[in-house]
C-alpha cells in the first residue's frame, strides 16, 4: 500500500469522501484496510435516526424484534401507529456489552423518532447494567421526540455530559419537571436547546411551559434557544447571553398578559443575535424584544401574530425594528397573521409611512408581510422600496381576498422599478391597479426586463384594457409563464377573473392563468408561501 494512505489526515479525507455515495462504500473500506477501518466506523455511526442498528449488535439471542402498536395524540385525536419493537430475552452480561460498546461511542447524532423502539424492560435493564454511565458516551446532538410517560424516564441513557444540542417534545409528568431541574448539572457544555410544546391537556402544558422558562436560566453559554413560551426572569437571562445566535418562541401565550415579558429592559441586550422567531398572539411581545436590542446584527426576522394590532402599535414596531437593529445586516423580514382575527371588525389597512421604516436596510433579499387589514401601499414607496433594495428576490405583501375593502393604488409602472433596479428578484406578490394605464414607455436603446420572474401574483388586481396590460407585462417580464390571480369559488360572478383571462389570451399561448380559491367559504384566508424562502427564513438548526 502506498505510504500516503497511511497518513491519518489522507485517510480521513478518503473517508469522507467515499461517504457522499453510500454507505454500502464505507462498510468495503472498513473491511478492506486496516488503517481505514476507524475513520469509516466513525462516519458510519456519526448519524443515527434509529436505536436498532446498535441494540441489534448485542448477541441475537439478548433481544428479540416483535411488531407493536402504539398510541398518541395529535391535536386532539388519538392516533395509532404501527412498527417493530426490540424486547429483551435474557439479562445483559458484560461480555454482551464490548461489541455495543465499540459502536456506541462513535455516534455523535442521535434523533429518536415518535414510536418507542426499545421495550421498557430492556430500558430498565440497560439502565440497571450501565448505572450512572450513559448508553451513547460521545454523543453530541439528542432529537428526543418520544413522548410516551413510560419511555421518558429513560432518557437519562442519553445525556452524556458532552451532549452540546438538545431537541425536545416533554411530556407533563412529575418526571419531566424533576428533569428540568437536573438538565443544568447534566449538561453542562450544552450550547443549542429547543422545548417544543405538543398538544398536551392544560394542566401539563402549564407544567412544560413553567419549567421549560425555569430550565433556562441554568446555562450561560447557549448559542441557539426554542422555548413555547417566556417571563420576565428567562427574558432577562436571554438578554444577557452574550453568545446567544438564534432565537425562537414558539407559541407565546400573551393575551392576558398584563405586561410583556420584555417591557422595559434596557436597551442593551442580545448582542450577538442574528435570527429572531417570534410566535405569539400580540405583535407587542416581538415590538418589546427589539427595544432590548442594541444595534444587533439580525439577519432573519419571523414573526407571527394571531391578533390585529392596531395603526399605533405597527408604527411602533417598525419604528423598533428601525432603530434597534443594524441595518447593513438584516436579509429577510416575514411577518404575518395567518390566520384572521374575527373579533376585529375594522380594517385598518397598514400605511405607506409605516412600511418606510423598513427601507433603512439596504441588504434586504426577502420581504414577505401578510396582514389581516391589507396594505395602503402606493407607488411612490414601492418605488422606494425598489430603489433601496437592489438585493431584493422576495417582496410579498398580501391580504385575504375577501377582506379587500379598498381599491389598490400601486399601479402597473411599479413593477418596471422593480426590475430596473432589483436584477435577482424572482417574486412579486402584491395588488395593483392594473385599470390605469402604464405610463412607462420602453426604449430600444434604454429597455429593461427581468428574466426571473415566471409568475407573477396579482392577488385581486382589477384590471382593464386586457391588450395593453398583456404587451405591458411580456415587455418587462420575458420569460412569464404564469399569471396567478385570487378568485372566490363561485369564479362566474367574479368580473376581475373573466378581465385576466383576457389579459392572458392576449399574451399568447404560453402564459398560463392560475387561480388561488379561497378553500374556506365566507370566511377570510392568508396566504403564506413558507416553501420560497428556505434559504432565508429556515436557518434555525
């Protein structure tokens, strides 16, 4: 064999390599050299989704593969699920342990899906042999998504003082809240946590919710945080990390609350964030936040609300957002109601002045705003915003289709400032009034076009003079081939859709006219198009 396969840092690199393919490679390397046998066991069990594969290396005549049943709830609704579960034959002796051993301690990742894989008594036994000792020695990441009462106690098999990430759905038993108060001795080098909430009755998730907020504060060094919900104490403790990247609140419950979590706290905290997740009922909670804020370098901000803020709570929060992070860092801004607020009975459209706020940030690449009362937008700040975006790709401003109590007042010629001045965009969702006519005229010597755009969302857009909008839109847009248009069920009474229909007829025959129906009748809808923003909006590990 050549001397340079015997050089560590070159077999490693050969490892990795072959693994890109398949895992069936790495197994023949492992058994073909010695020298290459480490680094490919290492990259075989770095990953698993699966308990089996290890608990099958214990002697076949330990354990024994049943299919089981098993029961949970999803929203409410029992669910079964069928799989295979591994139960125990006979008590594990020492020497059974050596061969499990070799392979445990080389994985580093380990996610554990819904369905139990291990029966409790081979849990039990496992823990009875190991004692203090954890299962995984090594391991570095926990997805731990059983939820079971029966199972949960084991799950101190795998926290290892080197665990540094941990994802978990608890369960509202005693043992979840006496856990909790054992994680911050256990894991002392943990750097990424996340606490899901599931749909617990209300008692136990009352019981999640408070210890999940007391757990926190027993780590100093966390890089990323999930928490379903947040006081006064934790949101304090959060401000202060000075390591603290990405944080997400999942469901905060802040209706009744008589005062935000975040209300009045210096504005000197979370210096080094740069993705912030907000769900909560109130957009106040996510306004308060950013005052703790001083200049921040937020890259990604998510936030969704499921009550109608008023015209003097959105002029605050976009004056926050302004002013407390730092405009050359800020890519995407996502903010909606997904779902309508059905006490609120008087739309307030947001106004033009408002959204200004967000033209401070000049690397924006995404912008998607979803509100219950639609936006006063015009052309003058689309303009604007076109001008001071030259890195926008998503701009999204949307409304239900039912709601729409005002006419638009963006017109045609907004569109051309977008492609003049922004060259990777590639969505346009807003409403326009495509009745009045364009005023752009195109030069040869001074045209513009876009060659991203394949579909263009009017939403509700009323239009007119169908022949003059088709030679408006295949001028700017060249390679359009969908024109998606919101429409009610009953599409016969609906003027603007028969109007488009000419407007496509008059582009020829490739562009085609694509409706978006409202699926609930008589009651309003938003539409959010996570699936277009993956690379701006998803980066919460």
């Amino acid at each position: 064999m050549h001397p340079c396969l015997y050089t560590e840092d070159i077999v490693r690199l050969i490892c990795a390599e072959v693994s890109y393919d398949d895992y069936h490679d790495l197994v023949a390397l492992a058994l073909t050299a010695h020298n290459f046998c480490p680094h490919a066991l290492d990259l075989l069990w770095w990953v698993q989704t699966s308990l089996k594969p290890l608990i099958q290396c214990f002697p076949s005549d330990l354990w024994e593969l049943r299919n089981s049943e098993y029961t949970r709830y999803a929203e409410s609704v029992k669910v079964t699920q069928y799989g295979s579960t591994i139960y125990l034959r006979r008590p594990i002796k020492s020497t059974d342990w050596e061969r499990v051993n070799l392979y445990a301690s080389r994985i580093r990742l380990l996610a554990v899906c819904e369905v139990p894989e291990l029966d409790v008594d081979f849990l039990n036994e496992l823990q009875l042999f190991l004692g203090e000792h954890p299962l995984l020695s090594q391991l570095r990441r926990l997805s731990w998504k059983i939820t079971d009462d029966t199972i949960f106690p084991y799950i101190r098999l795998f926290l290892p003082p080197t665990l540094t990430a941990f994802e978990l759905w608890p369960e509202g038993s005693p043992c979840t809240a006496e856990l909790f108060r054992e994680l911050g001795t256990m894991l002392p080098n943990l750097l990424d946590i996340a606490i899901s909430s599931l749909d617990w009755p209300q008692e136990p998730e009352v019981v999640v919710r408070t210890i999940a907020r007391e757990t926190i504060r027993k780590w100093d060094n966390l890089r990323n945080v999930l928490l379903p919900d947040i006081d006064e104490n934790s949101a304090v403790h959060l401000a202060q990390l000075p390591n603290l990247q990405r944080l997400r609140l999942g469901d905060v419950q802040d209706a009744m609350l008589s005062a935000s979590p975040f209300e009045g706290m210096p504005s000197d905290g979370f210096p080094s964030l740069i993705s912030l997740v907000v769900t909560s009922q109130k957009v106040t909670l996510a306004t308060n936040l950013l005052r703790a804020m001083s200049n921040a370098p937020v890259e990604n901000i998510n936030i969704n609300h499921t009550l109608t803020p008023t015209t003097d709570e959105w002029a605050e929060f976009y004056q926050a957002l302004a002013e407390h992070c730092r405009p050359d860092s800020l890519e995407s801004v996502k903010i909606t109601q997904e779902w309508p607020d059905i006490s609120h009975t008087t739309p307030a459209p947001i106004e033009p002045l408002i959204l200004r706020r967000l033209l401070s940030f000049p690397n924006v690449a995404a912008v998607i705003l979803c509100s219950a009362d639609g936006f006063d937008i015009d052309d003058d700040t689309l303009i604007l915003m076109a001008a001071s975006w030259p890195q926008l790709e998503i701009l999204v401003l949307t409304t239900s289709d039912l709601i729409a109590p005002f006419p638009p007042r963006a017109t045609l010629d907004s569109l051309a400032h977008f492609v003049a001045h922004c060259p990777q965009i590639y969505h346009l969702e807003y409403r326009i009034d495509a009745r009045i006519p364009p005023r752009l005229v195109q030069k040869p010597h001074n045209r513009v076009w876009n060659e991203t755009v394949y579909a263009l969302h009017l939403l509700d857009s009323p239009v007119a003079n169908p022949e003059r909008v088709a030679s408006f839109l295949m001028d700017l847009f060249v390679n359009l081939e969908m024109l998606c248009i919101s429409s009610p069920f009953n599409v016969e009474e609906d003027s603007t859709w028969f109007a488009w229909r000419r407007v496509q007829k008059s582009m020829g025959d490739f562009p085609s006219l694509h409706r978006t129906y409202n699926q609930h009748a008589g009651a309003p809808i938003l539409f959010a198009r996570d699936h277009l923003l993956e690379s701006y909006l998803h980066r919460w590990v």
